[in-house]
C-alpha cells in the first residue's frame, strides 16, 4: 500500500491525471501488459480513431483518453496488431473491423507492424509500485527496439531493488514521526499557524536522498525545525525504473502550530 496522499499535506509531484490502460500484448504464451502505443505512430489510423467501432458515441473512460485497448502479438520476432477494443474491454469485447480500417494489409487476419521502429516496454514480474500514468514498477522491464515491425535488439532490465518505507506501508506514520520529533519547547508561541512547503526526494538507498524547502515560512527557526526533522527520516522508499534509481518527490507541508504542539510535545 502507497502513502496516503492527503491534500497540501502528503501528495506526490506527479499525481495529476488518471491512469491509463495500457495496451496488451501476447508473447511467448503469456498476455502482458504493453506500455507503448505503436497505432499513435501509424499513418493513417488518426483518421479512424473516432469512430473505430461504427460510432462516434463508444464507450470512453478517463483511464482510456486514446479511445481504444489494442491487443498485440509476437509471432517469430514480428509484432502483429491482433484486435482493437473499446476503452471498457474486457467487459464490453466489441472490436473494430481490422479489414475495414487497414484494405489489403492483413496477413491471416493480422496487421503486420511494418510502420514501427520504436521500442516496446514490457513490464514482467511483480508489480512493485504504482501510480498515475504508466510511472508503475515491476520487478522487470524488457525493452524490445523494432525495425520495421521486428525485433531488432532485446533488453531486460532489473528493479528488484525497489522497496518501500514503513511511511508507505502505514498511512500516518510519516505524520507521526514529523510532529513527533519537532522540538517544540525551543519553538515561540504560535498565534498563527507556520507552514514550510518541502520537498522529499527519493534516491538509491532507502532514505530521503535530499530534502528542499519548496516555500519557507521567513522564520528561520521554523525553516531550521523542519529542514532537520524531514532530513533525520530514518526510512524512505526508494525506486528502480530501467535498472536504475528512479528519483520520486513527495510535496510534504510541515504545519507548526498550538494544536500540534499540544498532541506532539514532549513533557
């Protein structure tokens, strides 16, 4: 389980858009899901793509913006498009006629991917993470480059070493460390609440990497307070995209006021 994303409090820089359902693709007897798009690159599907399935009304979904699910296959090295979907596959299985969109370019009923000289991404294993868009981490990556529609070059990459904090496994852990450890007895009284905006950056080892004050409150010794706190973290996720670190920042906003200071203080 992720870290909760509480508004202004805990949220992370790139949750600004739903996910998006990627497309499948069937190799070496396995479905998989396929985090490339090959028909956004083809030179004449743009002009069908509204009205794939007979309608301009087919069912459509924020998690679906491209208005379609495409199912792929490998067959000898060779990537075919095999079916194309409503955006509510795999409850609703209705597809678009291949013959009528692509005349006299299916081979066995199959659409050959000459057109493409691109890499797939192919996520294998466990999934390790989640969140918006295609930013999801699975135990292994393949990257397969086609030429002309057939692999040209193979790629696996490893991110086994991807391993989340006990602030991601429990929702109010990090609140609970933060306010706990702020020294509030060397703190002035606050009339007014403080708040200093952060940033925490995640690295290659399970601890913030760096911490950066996003908006300071122009009181140093808040600013102080909460830089030392958030940088003490003892334990924080760290992620592997592509067989490297892959550098996430959550927004975190340090709030100092009377209330907190009474529930956190130390006696």
């Amino acid at each position: 389980m992720r870290l909760l994303y509480l508004l202004f409090l805990l949220s992370p820089i790139w949750a600004l858009a739903t996910g998006q359902a990627p497309d499948r693709l069937i190799w070496q007897g396995d479905t998989l899901p396929l985090y490339t798009h090959p028909l956004s690159s083809h030179p004449t599907f743009k002009q069908h793509s509204k009205t794939l399935f007979g309608t301009p009304q087919a069912p459509f979904n924020t998690s679906c913006w491209r208005g379609y699910i495409a199912e792929w296959e490998i067959q000898h090295d060779t990537l075919f498009l095999v079916n194309i979907y409503t955006c509510d596959y795999p409850s609703n299985k209705t597809k678009a006629d291949l013959n009528a969109l692509f005349p006299n370019q299916l081979i066995r009923e199959k659409l050959p991917a000459t057109w493409l000289s691109a890499p797939l991404l192919v996520p294998q294993g466990k999934l390790l993470y989640y969140t918006q868009s295609y930013i999801a981490i699975h135990e292994k990556e393949i990257e397969l480059t086609l030429k002309k529609g057939i692999i040209a070059h193979f790629q696996e990459f490893d991110n086994s070493k991807t391993q989340l904090s006990v602030y991601a496994e429990k929702n109010d852990s990090l609140l609970n460390y933060v306010y706990s450890h702020i020294n509030w007895q060397l703190l002035p009284d606050l009339p007014q609440p403080v708040k200093v905006f952060a940033e925490i950056l995640s690295g290659s080892r399970p601890f913030p990497d760096s911490v950066l004050l996003l908006k300071k409150s122009q009181q140093a010794i808040f600013d102080n307070e909460a830089l030392r706190v958030l940088t003490s973290i003892p334990s924080w996720s760290c992620y592997y995209k592509r067989g490297v670190p892959y550098p996430i920042g959550y927004y975190f906003v340090v709030i100092f006021d009377e209330n907190r200071r009474k529930k956190y203080a130390k006696p």
